[in-house]
C-alpha cells in the first residue's frame, strides 16, 4: 500500500495503549491515532485479554457498519477468554500479546490488503474447543432457542426478551436454561462467547 495504514487501538489498559501506541509510531507504513468509529480507519488493534462482550458487541456493530475496517486482535496466550473474543470478532490477524511491534505492524499492514493472518494462539484454541465439543455447536438449539440466543447476544435482559417475543419470563428462563445445558455453559457472557464465535443468532 502506497499510504500509511492508519490504526485505531482498542485497549482498556492506558498503560499498554499508550506502550503499543509509542512502539507502532516506530514502524514504516503505520499511521496511528485513529479513532476506531472514522470511517477513514483501516486497522482497528484489538486487546482482548480483559475484554469485555459490551465491547465486542459495539465492535461488531462498527465493523457492519464500516465494511472497511479490519481488526487486528491481541490474545493472551493460554487464555480461552481472549482466545474467544479474538473470534468474536472475526479477527482477521490475531497475535500473541508478547509479539513484537514489527510482528504486529506486519500483521495489520497485511490485513489492510485483505489478508488474513492468524497466529498460532488462536490455533491452539480452535483445536481445544473442537476436542472439547467434537461437533457444531448450537445445531441443537431450536428455533425459539436460537431467537433467545440472538436477544441475548444483543445484550437484552429476560424482562425485554419476554417482550420482544411475547412470552412470560418464566417461559424465557425456561428457554435459557435450556441453551446453558445444551452450550455446555453456565452463564449469558460465556453462552454470547459461544454464539458469537459459531454464528449462532449472530
């Protein structure tokens, strides 16, 4: 690419932030300073080590929004957490925390021609969940589930669930519980992790 690649970071800790930040303004054909919702933004650098799904979920809207934008995550290595939101995502590179700026700028001006590069972190867990699974998850979920499972994603409570499908809370819970079971989860963060990551009512 002949123009710099410019690059928003998304990371909660100021302290990386500005680190990173310091780092990549060393590197040839990177440009950073964005912010992540310019439409002019290439490359968006995602931490997700201690990642919220409130973030992920407004990411993802930004991303439909601005087809455009690339995403670059950070995981943690040993951490299916961060592991999780990187594919949450759809992360086009994901690398390990402890890469090296070089590394990284290399990963975000490769995504910015419309590359993918996925390091081996994000590998690992791929092959962990799928030995831990072994099959699609989600293709039992009914219909009515999978509605449920798309509320929940969006961030809905079981009060507006229940509204917004015309059933009683208790019938919602019902159906939750169900999706906990079937997911092999115990808790609406972690079945959101599960959906986003095998497009379920995503």
């Amino acid at each position: 690419m002949s123009s710099p690649v410019r690059v928003a970071i998304v990371e909660p800790q100021s302290i990386f932030r500005e680190s990173l930040s310091l780092a990549l303004q060393r590197c040839e054909g990177i440009e950073v300073g964005a912010e992540v919702d310019d439409p002019a933004t290439d490359v968006a650098i995602v931490g997700t080590a201690v990642l919220g799904m409130a973030a992920v979920h407004s990411l993802v809207k930004l991303r439909e929004a601005n087809v455009r934008l690339k995403m670059c995550a950070l995981v943690m290595p040993g951490s299916e957490w961060s592991a999780s939101m990187a594919r949450a995502l759809r992360s086009e590179a994901v690398a390990s925390i402890d890469s090296s700026p070089a590394d990284i700028a290399r990963a975000v001006i490769a995504v910015a021609r419309g590359e993918c590069v996925q390091g081996p972190a994000l590998a690992r867990h791929v092959e962990s969940f799928r030995q831990k699974h072994g099959r699609n998850v989600g293709a039992d979920l009914s219909r009515r589930e999978t509605e449920v499972m798309r509320l929940i994603v969006d961030g809905l409570s079981n009060k507006q669930i229940s509204r917004e499908l015309v059933l009683s809370e208790r019938t919602v819970k019902n159906h939750i519980s169900n999706i906990y079971s079937k997911l092999n989860v115990k808790a609406r963060t972690q079945a959101a992790v599960h959906a986003y990551r095998n497009g379920i009512g995503t």
